[in-house]
C-alpha cells in the first residue's frame, strides 16, 4: 500500500470564528460545511478548523500555503492575528517565503 495523495489538514483551534478570520478570510479558503465544532473549508487542499485545545509547538509539522504575493499575504494574516516569526524573504531554493504562527500558536508559511 502506498500514499496516494493528502485528503486534508486538520488544525485544532481554541476559537473557530478566530481561525475562520485568518484561514477564511484573510487566506482566500472558502467554508463549505459547519457543524457544531467542526468546519471545513476547500482551497488547494483541504483543510478542517477542529475546535479543540490546540497543542502547537515550533517543532510540529507546518503547511506551505502557496500564494501569488507572499507580502501582501503576510500583512492580510497578521491583521487577521497571525504572527510573523520569518518576514518575506527570497530564499536560496527559489521561493519567496514567510514564517507565521495562526492564532493558536500553529506554524505555517506562505511562499511563492
């Protein structure tokens, strides 16, 4: 047996309506179902806000969201309440790239 691809991301979120104004709104990704502490929203992949005591870490494994202006992003997330650990730099692979933590402490970068 084999991995065949990624089906989704879950995120565990202390506050779904504070994910959702990061990950929803300042990300682009859109809602497609809600219920009780559960929501899902479709993008590039899946990806599911699981309202539920977030246990993040620096070390714990982080999502590269793709984006066409890694800049503007980055100051759309943190007005969302993201935090900036890595501002926007080119980097020596060929990406540029930013380092954030969402709202409950959960790393995750922006590149293009």
């Amino acid at each position: 047996m084999t991995v065949r691809g990624v089906r989704r991301i879950i995120v565990s979120v202390a506050d779904l309506d504070r994910a959702l104004a990061l990950y929803r709104d300042a990300l682009g990704f859109a809602e497609t179902y809600r219920s009780g502490d559960i929501v899902t929203l479709a993008g590039p992949l899946e990806l599911m806000l699981h309202q539920r005591p977030p246990t993040p870490g620096p070390a714990a494994v982080a999502v590269s969201f793709v984006v066409d202006d890694v800049d503007a992003v980055t100051a759309a997330a943190e007005k969302a309440g993201a935090t900036v650990l890595d501002a926007p730099a080119d980097q020596p692979w060929g990406e540029r790239q930013a380092v954030l933590t969402d709202p409950d402490g959960h790393v995750f970068c922006l590149v293009a």
